[in-house]
C-alpha cells in the first residue's frame, strides 16, 4: 500500500498547540516512527509536510496537493489536541468516508488500547479530510495539554498503535 503521512504543523506559519508538551515536537517523534515502521513493513509512504509556508491555509493546501499528486491508498494527518481544560484527555479519530472511518476505528481503538480514554471516531469536515482524493483519517493522539495524557504518552508504542489500526494488526 501506499501512505500519505501528514505531520501536521511542524512548519514556520502553521504552529500547532502548546500545553504539557509542544504538539510539533510530539507529531514529529510519533510520524518519523511511524514512517519509517510503514516502511519497514513493505508499504510506499509520501510524507506531506512543507517545508515553509506563508500562512495555515497555505500549509494545508501544500499538504493536501502533496497527498493527492501521490497516488496514495491512504492519507493520514497526525495531531495532538489542547483544551483550556487540562482536564481533557483521551484519543479521537476524524474521517469523513466509510472507508476512512474503518481506518479510523482500528488506529481509534489500538491508541485507546495504551491507557488513553476512547473519545470515539468523529466525523469533521476538515480541510485535509474533505479536500484529499482519498480514504483520509485525522488522528489527534491524545491532548497535549492533560498532564493525564502525556503521563501515558511514549512516542514508540502511540507510533506503533497508529501503524497497527493502519495495517489492522
């Protein structure tokens, strides 16, 4: 299979959230992981993160037009939540399509599997989601602003939850 992977945010003009930890710094340990795993298990994977852009929405169509000129199977879109609340916590899966809702399920349920609370697969209009040409899911790890969650938090087994719903391992 091919894997379009977004790590989401991770460039100068599309800042993600900052709480307990810094959602670029956690999106990059977690994606690179689970790039290099996709890959090492035989799959194509086309990484969509620009290397600058002047605005979000820039960011976001840079990713999107990487992701649908890649011919990908799948595309992925990694993310941390925040809430002014640290009380907050837990995992929740975005996708639009059915296709994309059963990929969210599994990488849902694999990520709730580590500790986290299941908040559920959700459907989001998102621009990634609705904008890419196909099955997409937008994953929010945990909230990166739950002292709860980033307790629970280790890069390697989140990256290899992701990689397992993904492979429905």
């Amino acid at each position: 299979m091919k894997f379009a992977i977004d790590l989401g945010h991770n460039v100068r003009g599309d800042g993600g959230a900052v709480g307990v930890g810094r959602e670029d710094d956690l999106i990059m340990a977690v994606g690179e992981i689970v790039i290099k795993r996709l890959r090492n298990n035989g799959h194509q994977v086309v990484t969509c993160k620009p290397t600058w852009a002047a605005s979000v929405n820039d960011s976001l169509n840079q990713r999107v037009r990487t992701a649908n000129a890649s011919g990908a199977d799948v595309a992925v879109s990694i993310h941390f939540n925040a809430f002014s609340d640290s009380r907050a916590n837990g995992t929740e899966t975005f996708a639009i399509s059915n296709s994309g809702k059963a990929y969210a399920a599994r990488v849902n349920s694999n990520i709730a599997a580590l500790g986290f609370t299941n908040r559920g697969v959700k459907s989001a209009r998102f621009y990634f989601l609705r904008a890419t040409s196909m099955p997409a899911i937008l994953v929010e790890c945990c909230f990166c602003t739950s002292p709860r969650d980033m307790s629970l938090f280790n890069a390697d087994k989140m990256a290899q939850a992701i990689v397992n719903g993904l492979l429905n391992h």
